[in-house]
C-alpha cells in the first residue's frame, strides 16, 4: 500500500477551510492508503504561543481528528513533536536548501509581512515541513491549494537528495480536492478563509455552533447581479457553491441547476442546512473525546511509537549516506 502524510497546525480553532480542503479528505484516504496525520505543534512555534494555549490546542486537534473520523486502528496518528526524527531530517535538509529558494515562498512573504517579530524558523518551516514527508516516504500529501508551494520544495529536496547521493526518497505528489482546495473568505472573496480573520463572520469554524453557523451563512456576501452562476466573475457566490457541493456531494452544475430559478436567499437557506447537518455528528462526539484524556494519551502514544519506528529507519539511511558514523 502507498502512503498518505498530512499534517495540520494546532494554532487555534479551524475552520471549515480547514476542514473541506484538509481533514475530510484525510477520512476518505485511509482505507486505500497506509496514512500517517500529525499535529504539527512544532510548525506551529514559528509564530508566537502561549504554552498554555499551544497544549489545548494540539489536544483539540487530536480530538477534532478522531471525531471526523480518523481511526487510529487504520491511521498512525501522533503529535509532531513526539518524534525526534523531524528535527535532524529537517536539519540536514537545511543544509541542502537555498536561502533564495525559502525566501520566495510566498507563505512566508505573507508571514512575514503580519509578524512584527520574524524569526529565522519561519524562513525554515518548510524544510521541516519537507522533513515530515520525506521520512514516511509518503507517495500523496493532501492539502489545499495554499499548500501547493511546499511540496514543489519538498519535492526538490527529495530529488536534490536522492541525485546528490543515491536513491532514497519517494517523490510526493500533492493531493487536493476537486472542489474546495481553496475556501474563501465569507465577507471578502478575493482572500482566503483563515481563522486569524478580525471579521469573524469571515470564516465559519468546525466547531462553532449550528445557530452561528447558519448566520455567517445568510451574512455572507454575494453579489447584486441576481443570477445564479458558477463563474470567477460572481466569486462570493462560487464559494459558497464549492461549499455547498463539498458536503452535499452534489457537482456545482447540478447546485446550479437546482437554484438557478429559485435565488441566492433560498440556496443559503439550505446551505445553512446542508453545513450544519455534514458537521453535526462531529460536533457530536468532540466534545466527548475531549473530555476523554486517558483516551486520547493513549491514541498519541501509540502513534508516536509507530511513526517513530517508520521514521527512524529513514533517518538512519540519510545519516549514512551524507557520511555520519553510526553509533
Ligand atoms: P494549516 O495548519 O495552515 O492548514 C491545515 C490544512 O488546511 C488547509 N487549508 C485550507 N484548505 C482550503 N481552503 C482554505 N481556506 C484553507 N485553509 C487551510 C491547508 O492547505 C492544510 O492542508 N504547512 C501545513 C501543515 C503541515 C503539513 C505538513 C501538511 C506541516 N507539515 C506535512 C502536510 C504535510 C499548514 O500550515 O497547514
């Protein structure tokens, strides 16, 4: 069986960009695939935490994860940090990686633009991010679209890797959803939804309650043309209809077809509905896997434990093929 890596950051509530774009699909995968679905909590110091906040948060996530579904009978699921390996694989790969190269990524332009304070890990978390994947020797990463960039450089490193001393890394390909790869902001369609938005009906986020839910909804914008069409033109209304067609399952054609004589009023009606209902059995069960702290302890040990195993056998390769004397 191939394998799937994914990772999300434990840097505050997420939203359903998050959710569309990342976490579902991470359902879908794992029959097919060996999957591995980390809680990058060492992606997410690049910016400032609060430690406080930062344990909550990557507990949130690992309880988010297995109320969407991921089953860690099926998927290794572990916390970042836990697994040494993705320090000294990131750190090698540091030293293959151009300044120039990083300094491009425009993750980190935008980064770096917001943050006062900007330091030189923030430069570098995609090389760690490069090392995530590499050591699992993952085939498929799915991501959404805003992720596209960091495996073009993971792919580099790998082949840089690979030529520069023989055969060692699985070239990963990025995997992102027909529909949704790129959710956008409710109020300002031309940025992406993003839980740091100051509006905050800009974004809906998986937890928030059904009631404000279905208001963000009927909040947001669409346009004055009236009419009921899947083009770049009418953005507002585009994202909503990708929205729609990710948890109905339905084609945005087929959404098209179904409100285009009825209007924008009665299609965010049922896309409150539709929203609510595709959420509501995580919803469900979050907060009782949360409470659960013995339950949870156990699903990241046993994982860090598996992914350990896996990534230490390619770090050990890597160590002795750059010319480290084993222990
Ligand atoms: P992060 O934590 O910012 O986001 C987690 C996932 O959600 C996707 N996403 C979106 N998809 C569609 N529309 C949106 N508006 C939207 N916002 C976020 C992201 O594309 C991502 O898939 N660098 C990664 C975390 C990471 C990682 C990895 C991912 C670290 N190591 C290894 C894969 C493999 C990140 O910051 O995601």
């Amino acid at each position: 069986k191939k394998i799937v890596y994914s990772g999300i950051q434990p840097s505050g509530s997420l939203t359903i960009g998050n959710y569309i774009g990342a976490l579902k699909n991470f359902i879908e995968l794992q029959d097919e695939y060996n999957c591995l679905y980390c809680i990058v909590d060492m992606h997410a110091i690049t910016v400032a935490q609060e430690p406080k906040e930062l344990r909550k948060n990557t507990l949130d996530v690992l309880a988010l994860y297995l109320a969407a579904g991921l089953d860690p009978k099926k998927s290794i699921i572990y916390i970042q940090s836990h697994v040494p390996a993705h320090a000294e694989l990131g750190w090698v790969l540091n030293t293959m990686t151009g300044l120039g190269q990083l300094q491009r990524m425009t993750q980190f332009k935008d980064k770096a633009k917001k943050y006062t304070d900007v330091q030189a890990g923030l430069l570098n978390y995609p090389v760690l991010m490069a090392a995530d994947i590499l050591l699992y020797q993952a085939s498929y990463v799915p991501v959404g679209e805003d992720q596209r960039q960091h495996i073009e450089i993971t792919r580099d490193l790998a082949q840089r890797f690979n030529s520069r001393y023989s055969e060692t890394f699985t070239i990963p390909e990025i995997l992102t959803p027909k529909v949704g790869a790129r959710i956008m902001s409710l109020k300002d369609p031309s940025s992406k939804m993003s839980k740091s938005d100051s509006n905050k009906d800009a974004f809906i986020l998986i937890l928030d309650s059904e009631e404000n839910t279905r208001k963000k909804i009927k909040r947001a914008v669409t346009d004055s043309s009236g009419e009921f069409r899947y083009s770049d033109e009418q953005a507002g209304l585009k994202n909503l209809i990708n929205i729609h067609a990710s948890f109905s399952g339905m084609s945005p054609e087929e959404i098209v077809k179904k409100y285009e004589n009825l209007g924008y009023g009665e299609f965010k009606e049922d896309l409150g509905e539709v929203v609510v209902e595709g959420l509501r059995p995580l919803r469900e069960r979050f907060k009782e896997i949360r409470d659960d702290k013995a339950y949870l302890e156990s699903v990241y040990k046993e994982g860090a434990e598996k992914a350990s195993y896996l990534a230490n056998k390619t770090l050990r390769k890597v160590y002795k093929k750059v010319g480290f004397i084993p222990r």
